[in-house]
C-alpha cells in the first residue's frame, strides 16, 4: 500500500486535546511500562511515530488506538514528559472525526463552545417541540402522557435512533473498511474456510465476551495502575457501571415500551418498586449516576493520569449523562410523591430533550467508543489467532 505523507498530521492531532508528542524520540519507554502491548502491537510508540512523520492512514486505521484504556503508566514514566496516554486519547478523538462524513465529531471536539451551544440548542429545540403538542397537565395524579403524548415521544425516539444508526453504521464500516485493508482482511480470510469461520468466530466472542461485556484487558491486565484506588474508584469498576447503567436504562425503555404495546401495562402507570422494569431502570439509573458522579470527582480532583487533562467533549458528555439520570429518578419520584404534578410534567419536558439530544450525539462524541472499540479489539484478537498482531 503507498504511504500518503501528511505534513500537517501532527499539529491537526493537537487540535483534538493531544501533549506536544515532537519531544518524544520513540526511546520505547511507553511500550515497555504498558501492560497491554506486547512484542507486536508496540503502542503508544507506533502511533505517535505515525502521527510525527504524517502517516494519517496508518493512524487512523491502527487498531492498537483502541486497545489503550488509558490507564497513565506511559504519561507516568516517560523521561520527555510528551504525555503519550493524552496523546493516544487525543488521536482516538481524531479517529472518531475521521470516521465521521459530517465533520460534527470535529466541532465538537476542536471547537467546545461552538460544540456546547449545539448541544445546548438541540436540547431547546426537542423541549420547545414536545412543547408545542402538549396536552392538559392534571392535578391530583401524575398523567404523564396526558401532557406529551406518547406516541410523539416515541415516533421521535425512532428517528433519532434511525439517524444515530445510520451515522453509527457509517463510521462503523469507514473503520472496518481502513483496518481490513491495512491488516490485508478480506471475505475469504473470515469465512473462507471452515477453519476461517471458526477463528472468526473465537474472535468475535472473545471480543464480545470477554472484553466489551467482561472488561477483562481492563479489570485484570490493567490492574496493576488501579491496585492503589480504592475498589469504589477503580476506573474498570466506574467505566462498567456507567456502561451497564446506560444500556439498563435504554433495555427498561424498551420493555416497558413492549409491555405496554402488548398490553400488558400502559406506559407511565405507577407500578411497586419489584416491578421488573421499574426495578431494573432504578438500578441501571444508580448505576449511571454512580458512575457518571465518580467520573465528575474524579475529574475535578484530577486523582489520576486520566483524569489529569480534561478535554470539554467529555464535560459535555458527562453533563449530559448526568442530567438525563437525575430528571429521570426526578420523573420516577414525581409519580409516587404528593404534590408531583407540581414538577413532574416540566421534568418530563427537560428528561426526554436531554435523552434525545444524548443519543443524537452519541456517535460524534466519546459514548462513540462503545462504537468503536470492538471493532478494533475484534480485529486485535482475529490478528492473534492467525498470529499477525502487529499493524
């Protein structure tokens, strides 16, 4: 494959939050501190030499730049101080605005005010449009539905998510597309063979598996960095809180949209707390909001290498989870508290903008990562099992 020079590739990678890498000179110190490289996948060496000499391509088509978690060894030990666990954040961001033809990933990363105020207009614009349909807002009992209809909150949830899926799709394949032909990965080589199939296979599930739902790279080969946190605080632990809590939250939505299209409860109606859709919404929304809060802690206590620099795509992000958790236990409690309907249809108003704007931004933001990362780390694990790691 000819290799395209891009001279401008490493001043374009600082715009994304990245530490002036120009003072590292590739002494390997980062690679050998790392707990998940090994002798082929040399990381964060490998990228930022590809981002030093303009080798944008190769850059963004490493699949190794979404096997960093990010765990600040590297930025730790380095005798430059060219911070090379930033570094690799920054060019994940840049990953992400590269997989993105609609160049919104780059504005809300390179430009946060600008970015800020869509997201906080977004958020108007659905609140002003659910508005603008409202119904009477009984007293007495909460009627949640009789204010915003719910067949509108839910027909604009299904465009929001067609919108967000093709996006995601987009990107998705532009990745796949750019790590397969780098890797040299074609349909024969995946399912060829029996024997392709079934490697396939193994690397889809370990993927899958271990290490998107079981975070096993994360909570033991990067467990060393977080053995001085205590258990609460551990990033493995508030990464998979957060995670579970999110997808908690949207599987309880689903549900309790399918239960009610059955008929088995209308949507709204109060319900015991052992109600299994209500139980696993409360649980997957503390689950949210603990980890949402010890990643805000976190942050503005800067207690570790990640949280050291900040970048304000992921204060953005972090606002928006947070306040999408609190109107939504806000909503629950205007439901069964005296006096609920004197907060809980404006609630309703602020948790459903706030949602949808959430999920609208997801793939231009960091909850892109859940995009993202797997299809790196599936190619990661297929390049083990044919025993080609390196990029």
């Amino acid at each position: 494959m000819t290799t395209v020079i891009d001279t401008g590739l490493l001043d374009d990678v600082k715009r994304f939050g990245a530490a002036d890498v120009s003072a590292c000179f590739s002494c390997g110190n980062c690679t050998a501190i790392c707990p998940l490289a090994d002798n082929a996948g040399q990381f964060p060496r490998r990228i930022i030499r590809y981002a030093q000499v303009g080798m944008k391509e190769e850059l963004v088509s490493a699949k190794e730049l979404w096997t960093c978690y990010h765990c600040g060894l590297c930025s730790q030990t380095c005798p430059t101080k060219a911070d090379p666990g930033g570094f690799m954040a920054a060019a994940r961001r840049y990953a992400i605005a590269s997989y993105d033809k609609s160049r919104l990933a780059r504005v809300l990363y390179t430009r946060p005010v600008l970015g800020s105020v869509i997201a906080a207009l977004l958020a108007l614009v659905f609140g002003l449009f659910f508005y603008s349909a409202h119904g009477p807002a009984p007293a007495g009992q909460l009627r949640l539905f009789d204010f915003v209809p719910e067949p509108l909150i839910h027909y604009t949830g299904l465009a929001v998510m067609v919108v967000v899926a093709v996006a995601g799709i987009a990107g998705i394949v532009t990745m796949a597309v750019r790590i397969a032909r780098v890797q040299g990965v074609t349909w024969q080589l995946l399912l060829g063979s029996r024997e392709a199939r079934a490697r396939t296979g193994r690397a889809l599930w370990t993927t899958i598996g271990a290490e998107v739902l079981g975070q096993r790279r994360y909570r033991a080969d990067c467990a060393e960095p977080q053995a001085a946190e205590p258990l609460w605080r551990r990033r493995w632990l508030v990464h998979a809180a957060t995670m579970y809590g999110f997808l908690g939250l949207l599987a309880a939505t689903l549900a309790d949209y399918g239960l009610a299209l059955i008929g088995v409860r209308k949507t709204g109606a109060p319900v015991p707390v052992w109600y299994p859709t209500r139980l696993l919404g409360t649980i997957a929304g503390l689950a949210l909001m603990y980890g949402v809060t010890v990643f805000i802690i976190n942050r503005i206590r800067k207690v570790n290498e990640a949280a050291r620099e900040s970048a304000p795509s992921d204060w953005l992000l972090l606002a928006l989870l947070w306040l999408t958790g609190l109107t939504g236990f806000l909503l629950e409690l205007g439901l069964y508290v005296p006096h609920g309907t004197a907060f809980g249809y404006w609630v309703l108003l602020a948790h459903v903008s706030v949602a949808m704007d959430l999920i609208l931004l997801a793939p231009f933001m960091k909850l892109a990562h859940a995009m993202y990362r797997p299809v790196a780390l599936f190619f990661y694990e297929l390049a083990a099992g044919q025993g080609t790691r390196a990029s």
